[in-house]
C-alpha cells in the first residue's frame, strides 16, 4: 500500500456507561473537546471531519446532523458521516489525508444504545426476508457462533469463561469501562462460578455478552510532520485496512473470521501476530475473542484488551474507534512498541477493519 | 412486533408483502431539556447565553454550537414572551400513516425579544391564515398553569413549547421593520 | 449520570410503520413455493444450492442460475443456540433453539426457530423437520419452526 | 504524497418508477451496478471496494441495509463504506470512492446510491415516525419565500424551471415523470403543497439507484468507452441552523462551489462550465444554486431562467437529464446528479446530450440545505480552459 504513516495526535472517550442524561451531541462535545486538547491544536487548523452513527440506535432521522454541532461546523468545514462505527469514520478520514492537502483530521464516533432494547432493535439490522422476520438478535446468533466455535473443537465453554474473567479483571480497573454487576470482585472472577451462571444463549452466559452502553470517542489525525511537531511520541498507522463477508450466517463458517484475516494482511500485520504487544479486539462475545485472536495470530504472549475490551465497556458505534483509542494509549505510554486495533460491523463478525499502530521507529 | 399479512399473488405478478415494524425507545431528558420544561411549567421561557459570543438561544442545547462551549444553568436567563414572525409557509398536510394534520396550517419561524435564535414550526392564530406575514408582532398564548405538562420535549432539536404554549397570535401592533430582524430571517 | 429520575423526564416513542416488501423473482419464488408447502433454493454459477435463495452468489455477486431447485423439507441442525427467554419479536414463546439448518440438498444453511421443548433434546446433526403454518402469505415465518424429525406428531 | 488522476468510467441507473415492484432492494441495487459494470468493461471481481450511499434507513425499515446488500455487489472479501450526508449522500458517496483511487488506494472501486421510497414513506421517515411532518418542501418553502423577496424574482420563473425539467426527462429514457403535456398552465393550476411551491414544482417519491465504476489512469486505458475525468471534488457541511444564517446563499455552498472552482482553474464558471446537473427537488432552487455557488451573480440566477440560458440548447444547460424534479430516489439523486455530468463529458448522454459539452458540473446538497457535494468531470484532463 503506497499509503502514508498518518499519526493519531489526539484522543478523547466518554466513560462508557449504561445510560445518560446526556444528549448524543454533549457526549460527542465531550469527547471532541477532549481530543483536541490531548493535540493541543485548534479546531479550525482540522481539514476534514468524519463521524459515526446510527439512526436506527439512536430513534431518529439524521441524528449525525445534531451531533455535527459538537464538531463546530461555522465556519464550514469539510466532512463527511458513515452510518458505521467511528472506527471506520477513521478510515474515511485516514484517505483524505493521504491526498497531502490538509494537515490535520477529527474523527468522532457515538451511540446512546439505552433508549432501546438491542434484542428487539438488532434484528432490524439484519435481511427483511429471510432474517429479521425471525426477530432474531445479536446474542442469538453469537450463540450459534459460539456453538459452531465449540464444535469445531478448538474451543470449550471454560475458555469463554476465562476471556471473561480476564476482561473483567481489566475493566474493573479502567475508568473509561462500564461499572458492571460483579465486575470488580475478585471472588466473583472465580471461572467456575462464572460457569455455574445461566445461560442467555446456551452456551453463552451474561458475562459473555458485551454490554451496550452510551458513549462517545474522538481521534484526532494528523500528517507525519505535523505529528512530530506535536509530540515526541506520536503513533503512526503503519497499515489499516477492512474486509466484508457475506451476510446469510448459513453461508459462512461463523467459527472462523476470513475477512479479519485478510484485513490483516493487507493492513500488513505480519504472520503470527506481526510482533505485536498489545491487541484491542471489538469482540461482543467471549467466544468471537478467540475466533479473532485465531485469524490475527496472536500468541499467548500477546495481551489482548489490556482496556477489558466490548465485554466491559460497548458504546455501540464508538466501541470500535475506542479500541483504536486504547491500542494507541499502549504504544503512547511505551507499554507497547506495536499494537493492533480490531473493529467491527454487522452481527457475527461480518465486517472487519485492522489497524496496525507502532511508535517511531 | 413483525407480523405479515401480505397475500400471495399470481406467479407471472410482482410478489409484495407487508412488514410491519414496531421500534419503542425511551429517552431521558438531558438537564438542560428538563430546566426548559420545568420552566415553561412555571410561564417562564428560559434562554441559555453563551459566555463567549453572548448569544441567546431559546431552549438551550447545554452548548453554543458556533463557539462549541458548554453553557450550564448559570448561562441561564429568562427570553421575553413576544418577538416578531421572521419566516412562514403553509403547509398542506401530506397524508402518511400517525399524520393527525388534515387542514393546512402556518408554520412560522418566531423571533423573542432578547434571544438570537429563531423558534422554528410555531402556529400563529389570531389572525387569518392568508394574512400571516413576515414581520408581524406575536406574542405567545399560554396554556392554563394547570393544563401545562411535558408535552414535546425530546433530545433532539432546540426543543418545544408545547408544554407551556399553544402558539403564537398577533399582538395587534404595527409590523416590525425588516431591517430589524434581517439577520435571523427564516 | 446513572441516577435515578422522575418519570416525566422519560419521553417515550414508538417508531411504527408499515413497510411493503417487494421481493423480485428469486426471494418472490422463495415466498411462492412456501404457499405450496415446498422449499426451493437457487443454484450458483458453480452449481451449489442456495436456500435461501438470493439473486446472486453471495461469494462472487455472479447472478446465479436460472429455475429453483426443491430442497428439504427436511434438514440437519448446523448449529444452534438455545433462547432460555424469547423476545416478543421471536417466533417461539417458550424456551426454544435457533439453529442454522441445512435442508437436504442444500449447500447453504437456512436459519430458523426449532420448537425441542428442552434443551437436552438439541444437538449439531439433529435431522429436523418444517411445521408448516396453517394460513401462508409468502414469509419465511410461514414456516412456523422447525421439531426434530419424529416428533413432527 | 499527492494524488492522482481519477476518471468515471462505468456509469448505470435503473428506470426510476413510482414503485418498482418488480425487483427487490437486491435486484435495485445489482441492476444499477451490472449496467455500469458493463458500461467499464468489468466483472464484479475487478472492482476492489465497494461504497454504499442512501439517505435514512427509516425509509425502507432496514438498519444500516449496505450490511445485506454488500455481498449483492461482490463486496465479499472487499472493503464496503456506507456513506450517509442526507440528501448531498450520493454525491458524498461518489467523492469518497473517487478519494479511495484519488489516494492510490485502489484501482477501481463501485460506488452505488439507492433509495426503495415504495417500501415506506419519506414524509413519515423524514418526520422520525411522528405526525406533523413538513416534509422537505416544508422546510425549504421559508427558504424560497426569503429568495423570492429578496430577489423581487416574478413567481413564473419557478414555473418555467418545472417545465424544462419535465421537458427535458422525456429525452431521457431512465427518468420517472414524463408528463408529455406539461405547461406553465399546468404547473401554476397545480396544488399548492407548501406556498409558494406547487405540486408541480416538486420532485416526486421514486424508486431507483445510480452506480458509477471510478478508476485510476490506467483502469481509464484499458476501460471500453471514453472516460470522465474528475478534475476536482469538494465537500462543504455547516450548522442547520444558527443565528445570522443566510439559508438562501448558504456559506457551505459558497465555500464549496468556490474550493471546487480553485482546485481546478475556474475562475469564470458560467463560461467555462459547459452543462451542470444541480440538485434541484423544487423549481426555485435552481436559481438559487446559480447565484449560491456564484455560476450568476445576486438576483441573476432567475434572469439566467427567464432568459432561457439554462434550457438544453442554451448557454448554461441545467439539468438535461430532467433533473430531481422528474426522478427522485433520494440517496441516489445526489449521484445521478454527478453521473449525468460525467455522461455529458463522455458524449454518452444520449437524446438529452448537450452538444460540445467538455467540463460539467455535478452538484448536490442535502439537511436543512447545509451539505454540499460538488465535483468538476471533464472530457480530457485539462478540459478546463
């Protein structure tokens, strides 16, 4: 790829929580301001701004329009809005820089998933004919995921348990991750006692789902040079790139993920994992975790959602640029040299985005 | 929540079903909404005034979006119930499934004395329909204290009146120079 | 920003709506051959059977072959979940499986509702069977679910 | 690094209807995209991404439907963008998918805009399902009425813009009006929806997509037909509302009109601008975008009407095509727009062909006439002279 090493300057999220007073357009604010400040530039030195939202999540028409204040588009700016994650509002921008013309772009991504129930939004998202008149819902169809992941025998249901735990571990101790029923103690960690919960979709359990939360995150991007000027630790995306698979669940092997794999490579990860240190994964599931670290190559060495990850912290269309967020964090305080960021769209893992970040080399 | 009542047609026919959907969302009111509500309650509209451009928005957003700065409630100050019609047109009501409009109606930006933001969608009684005019002076026609409820508020869009207010009629005062209210037409 | 508020400060809305779906000739054949108690898929350019049906390979976007292919009605459980608490968008009341099924001379697999009344009873390569509706009007809902095969009573 | 020549070589649209019954979301989407396909000379595997653009989901009921329609484009295995900037969405479509060849990304990319408007109802998306819905000729009425006085423009001139429009989409065998009887008459008896607009100076609910195949220089080359070079995009967003707005002569669509213009040499735009697709979905709107994006100066543009400079055979063609007035899925009006225009300049656009067009304009906008998206297509690429 001839692209450009762009650098992410600047930063802000919302703690992820599971309901807020606050209007979409505070939260984006808030997290826009944030940002900015983190790559003490002005908003109006920012050449390009890409957001991401969804109508559907949100209740209404042309919810990106009201979250465009917290943007400050006066005096008018060059923008644009996918009705997709941030993380691929990101992407958007990313190819706007590479043309050499701006210096520096703002990217923000939001969702409130409170004012719905996701079980009874979520299968709006899906096929009007053959799917949604199912009413069939995410955790559903991430059971019949995980279940073909057990399956194949590379997985049983104490190795969910264990993403669990683990992640929840680490959430508890990010400010930024949702504040979850027995989140924090350690006793309630215990892998057998999580196996002794119910199931919500056999064989998933609660704390294999990722929460739906309210919440917002911005990025700010900018060219190399600028980058330097800004920073002595700039973060560079030494590749990012995305692949879709097919829709229909029953034409793919839902206990593998093809397209992460290829976003990979073409995003040049590397065989093995790409030396990375540290892996930020938008798994809604315990068991899609594992299917990702398995396309990424990611040995045991590799930690994986230091942050605690969607199962602690799932701002619906903000989730995937917040892992972004949380990859750069670790290459920015140096816990990490290299680091891969995972995003992603649609149920079941249909749409992947990876991004490879590193410091200077 | 989906039920079908689509009916099969003959083969060499386009084939059409029904699909009927049925979303439910509860939104919190931010706190600014709520001060805005509670206010029209009490026959007070508040305005938010941004510390750094000093403009007045009616129905504040908690943020100026022009200078992108937080307002909270000690940005707050009461806007007068009267102002000037600065933009209108009639609206023929399209018909569509939950549209309760069946007769034409006015649909008129409003102005209030002391705020720089326009209250967009307001009914101006009082006067006939055909001789609603940009210009005209209006003040607002209060709901009886007791009648005054939530009515309106959602969390998007610079909010509404509806809990405290019906609309606007003419105060029977000459019209309002154009050159005074130029700026914020329609 | 978690606390506890007074009703008012809620504002309910139902999004409601009547959408009306046209389904072309690939989907409409599908919804067609279900009035007929009949389950037909497509055949790709490289000669596999979609059920569902698309109008196109959803691997390669090729048009796929002219005609249908009746499959089924019969089929093997790919993979499923068990839903301990349906939705009231769900097809089932009760405690039920999703699975994905594919439907004897099928490539693909088709998702639908399995009614096995415990979740015992379900497993990958359960061999199940469609209960059909008894008014149909063209949705893949016109199946009712599926049960194992033997117990369709 | 700097970016490199871009072309349109693969156009295609379905014939926009009321209701196209007959195909699914599916079939409306691949009908558009095999047309230009075969327009560029391609195969579904010899595009590299694929970019979605419609305007809300709420009018067809599907969330984020590009998730179904992807892999119906050949976007398995590919990367897939869904686009939504409201109305502007199908020209913002387009530009993205021109950056991903602009920026050496990829070599040829699909860019498709759609909207299914008979699956729901645009006044009950637009409203967000609730009553007292203004529709969009609601909200532009207020808009119109401000040009109109400020302009002293005589109420016929939005009358003629409905009849050349009508007029013009009977030249053109893909659009849904065609009203073979229209007259000044029958505009000015029609309805008054939202006054001043009458029912005949509004665009229509279709049903309908546009497709365009962009490729780099070297896709150009081994393309069939003669490409559209993009000379130059923009896109410009502001606030939709604040005070001191001036909602007629919008900033966005003067800062974007003239960062289009700049990036590609224009410095006369009604003279060296041969024809231009303008996003016009109610007659006055056509003067207003000639005096908004600076093509006519303040109270010119309805002289340019009145005059006939816009007509087909005039000296400043506006819509050939018919325009949003006689085909209207709203996603893909933005990109018909910029595909007519990219039409013009590849002498490919048939009976409504402007004669010795060599630079075109495509434009569309969208919100409360707040997003803009423009692009500049020419015949060679240094069409601009």
């Amino acid at each position: 790829m001839p692209a450009d090493d762009i650098a992410i300057v600047g930063w802000g999220q919302t703690p992820s929580v599971a309901s807020t007073d606050l209007t979409e357009p505070q939260l984006c604010l808030a997290a826009v301001n944030d940002a900015l400040a983190m790559a003490n530039i002005d908003r109006h030195a920012i050449g390009f701004t890409c957001s991401g939202s969804c109508d559907y999540l949100s209740g209404g028409p042309f919810v990106f329009i009201s979250n465009l204040e917290a943007a400050g588009a006066w005096p008018p700016i060059s923008e644009s809005h996918v009705e997709m994650d941030g993380a691929w509002a990101l992407y958007e921008a990313w190819v706007r820089i590479q043309h050499g013309d701006i210096d520096f772009a703002l990217v923000y991504g939001s969702g409130k998933s409170s004012p719905s129930d996701p079980a009874l939004l979520f299968p709006q998202q899906l096929d009007p004919y053959y799917l949604e008149p199912l009413g069939l819902d995410p955790a559903s169809l991430m059971g019949m995921q995980a279940r073909a992941l057990l399956d194949s025998g590379t997985a049983t249901e104490r190795d969910f348990a264990a993403v669990a735990a683990r992640s929840r571990r680490a959430g508890a101790a990010n400010p930024k991750a949702q504040t979850l029923p027995n989140g924090a103690g350690e006793s309630d960690l215990d892998i057998d006692a999580l196996l002794a919960a119910p199931y919500v979709r056999a064989p998933l359990r609660a704390h294999d789902l990722a929460p739906a939360a309210d919440g917002a995150a911005a990025v700010v991007l900018a060219t190399p040079a600028k980058a330097r000027e800004l920073t002595d630790h700039p973060v560079f995306i030494r590749g990012i790139d995305h692949r879709l698979e097919p829709h229909q669940p029953g034409v793919r092997d839902l206990a593998d993920s093809p397209s992460t794999r290829l976003a990979a490579q073409k995003a040049g990860l590397g065989a093995n994992g790409g030396g990375v240190g540290v892996a930020e994964l938008y798994a809604t599931s315990s068991a899609q975790e594992l299917i990702l670290r398995a396309a990424l190559g990611l040995g045991p060495d590799v930690s994986v959602n230091p942050s605690g990850g969607a199962l602690c912290s799932d701002p619906v269309m903000a989730t995937g640029l917040v892992r972004i967020i949380e990859a750069a964090q670790r290459v920015a305080d140096g816990t990490t040299r290299r680091a891969v960021a995972h995003a992603v769209n649609g149920q079941v893992l249909q749409h992947n985005l990876v991004c490879v970040l590193e410091g200077e080399r | 929540m989906t039920t079908e009542k689509g009916s099969a047609s003959a083969a060499d026919e386009p084939m059409v079903v029904d699909d009927f959907v049925a979303l439910t969302y509860h939104d919190r009111l931010p706190p600014e909404t709520v001060r805005f509500a509670d206010g029209l309650i009490a026959g007070r509209i508040i305005g938010q005034r941004c510390p750094q451009c000093r403009r007045v928005y009616v129905g504040g957003k908690g943020f100026c979006a022009m200078c992108v700065v937080v307002m909270g409630p000690e940005s707050e100050i009461d806007v007068a119930d009267v102002g000037v019609v600065t933009g209108y047109t009639i609206i023929t009501p399209v018909r569509y499934y939950g549209q309760t409009k069946t007769e034409p109606f006015v649909y008129a930006s409003v102005l209030l004395d002391g705020a720089s933001s326009v209250l967009g969608g307001q009914e101006i009684t009082g006067i006939a329909i055909d001789a609603v005019r940009e210009g005209l002076r209006v003040r607002a026609v209060w709901k009886p204290p007791e009648a005054r409820n939530y009515e309106g508020h959602s969390t998007r869009g610079w909010g509404s009146l509806a809990g405290g207010i019906v609309g606007f009629e003419w105060t029977g005062e000459p019209d309002v120079p154009r050159e005074q209210y130029k700026e914020f037409a329609v | 920003m978690t606390e506890q508020h007074d009703d008012r400060h809620v504002v309910t809305t139902t999004l409601e709506f009547p959408y009306r779906r046209s389904l072309g000739p690939v989907i409409g054949g599908f919804a067609r051959a279900l009035a007929e108690e009949r389950i037909v898929g497509v055949r790709t350019q490289a000669g596999d059977v979609l059920v569902p049906p698309t109008e196109h390979d959803p691997r390669t976007g090729e048009s796929v072959r002219d005609g249908f292919v009746d499959v089924g009605p019969a089929g093997e459980v790919q993979s499923w979940t068990w839903v301990s608490e349906p939705t009231e968008r769900h097809p089932i009341r009760r405690p039920f499986a999703f699975a994905l099924i594919r439907l004897d001379g099928a490539d693909t697999a088709l998702v639908h509702a399995v009614d096995a009344e415990a979740i015992e009873v379900m497993r990958t390569g359960l061999r199940v069977v469609p209960m059909w509706r008894a008014e149909r009007t063209g949705r893949i809902t016109d199946i009712e679910c599926f049960v194992p095969a033997g117990l369709e009573g | 690094m700097s970016a490199r020549p871009v072309a349109v070589i693969g156009v295609g649209q379905t014939h926009h209807k009321k209701a196209r019954a007959d195909v699914s979301m599916i079939g409306l989407v691949r009908e558009a995209a095999e047309r230009a396909l075969a327009d560029a000379g391609c195969d579904w595997a010899d595009i590299d991404a694929v970019v979605l653009g419609k305007a809300p989901d709420a009018f067809e009921g599907v969330m984020q439907p590009e998730l179904f329609l992807a892999d119906a484009l050949g976007g398995a295995g590919k990367p897939m963008l869904r686009v939504h900037t409201a109305g502007s969405v199908g020209g913002s479509t387009f530009i993205y998918g021109s950056h991903l060849v602009n920026a050496g990304i990829h070599e040829r990319v699909l860019t498709v805009a759609w909207e299914k408007q008979s699956e729901g109802n645009a006044q009950w998306g637009l409203a967000g399902g609730r009553s007292g819905g203004i529709g969009a000729g609601g909200a532009f009425a207020p808009f119109i009425r401000k040009y109109i006085r400020d302009t002293d423009a005589p109420e016929y001139i939005g009358w003629m813009v409905a009849v050349k429009d009508r007029q013009n989409a009977l030249k053109n065998p893909y659009a849904h009006l065609k009203i073979a009887d229209i007259s000044i008459e029958k505009v000015k008896e029609s309805e008054m929806l939202w006054d001043p607009l009458r029912f005949l100076e509004s665009c229509p609910s279709s049903d309908g997509a546009c497709a365009m195949v962009v490729g780099s220089e070297a896709a150009a080359a081994a393309a069939p037909n003669p490409p559209a070079w993009v000379l130059g995009t923009a896109v410009r967003t502001e606030l939709s509302t604040f005070p001191g707005r001036d909602a007629t002569r919008p900033q966005a669509g003067v800062d974007c009109a003239h960062a289009l213009y700049d990036s590609v040499g224009i410095t006369n735009p009604r003279e060296q601008i041969d024809v231009a697709e303008l996003y016009v979905p109610f007659s006055w709107y056509e003067p207003m975008w000639l005096e908004g994006h600076d093509i006519a100066g303040p109270g010119e543009g309805w002289r340019m009407v009145d005059d006939g400079a816009t007509e087909i055979e005039g000296s400043f063609p506006v819509n050939p095509s018919g325009g949003v007035l006689s085909s209207n899925p709203i996603g893909a009006s933005g990109m018909l727009r910029m595909a007519e225009a990219a039409l013009q300049v590849r002498g490919l656009a048939g009976e409504h062909q402007v004669e010795g067009a060599h630079v075109s304009l495509g434009q569309a906008y969208g919100g409360n006439a707040q997003y803009f998206s423009m692009a500049i297509f020419g015949s060679t690429q240094d069409a601009v002279r």
